[in-house]
C-alpha cells in the first residue's frame, strides 16, 4: 500500500513522525517478510526489509505532521 496522507514514514501512525516512528524501526531492525514480526508499516520504501533506507524517511519527515 501506499502512504496517502503525506507522512510516509509515520509508521506507528500517530499522525506524526516522531521517536515512536523511530523506536518502531529500531525495534525491528534487519527483519524481512519472512519474519513473523515484520511490520510492512515500518518498511516504508516497500523493499521487503526493515533497514536503513527506512531510517532515512524518518529522518526526511522528522516532525512533520499530518493536518
């Protein structure tokens, strides 16, 4: 699926990119989709994986808000 509402990697979706969103990715850091925790939310660039490309659209939304 495909983010919407403009904060692609709000992963917790709070309506916010913040230190849960970060948290999440750190949580589940180097899973893929074989892995029963895998939370496709998190892979925000669709790879099948939770990695650093990931982290980098935290840091590009850091703090933005949906409104």
């Amino acid at each position: 699926g495909i983010e919407l509402r403009g904060l692609k990697s709000d992963n917790t979706r709070s309506d916010r990119v913040d230190g849960g969103d970060l948290e999440q990715i750190a949580r589940l850091w180097t899973l893929e989709t074989t892995d029963n925790q895998f939370n496709a939310k998190a892979d925000t660039n669709f790879d099948g994986s939770i990695s650093g490309e990931d982290l980098l659209d935290v840091a590009v939304d850091w703090a933005k808000t949906y409104q």
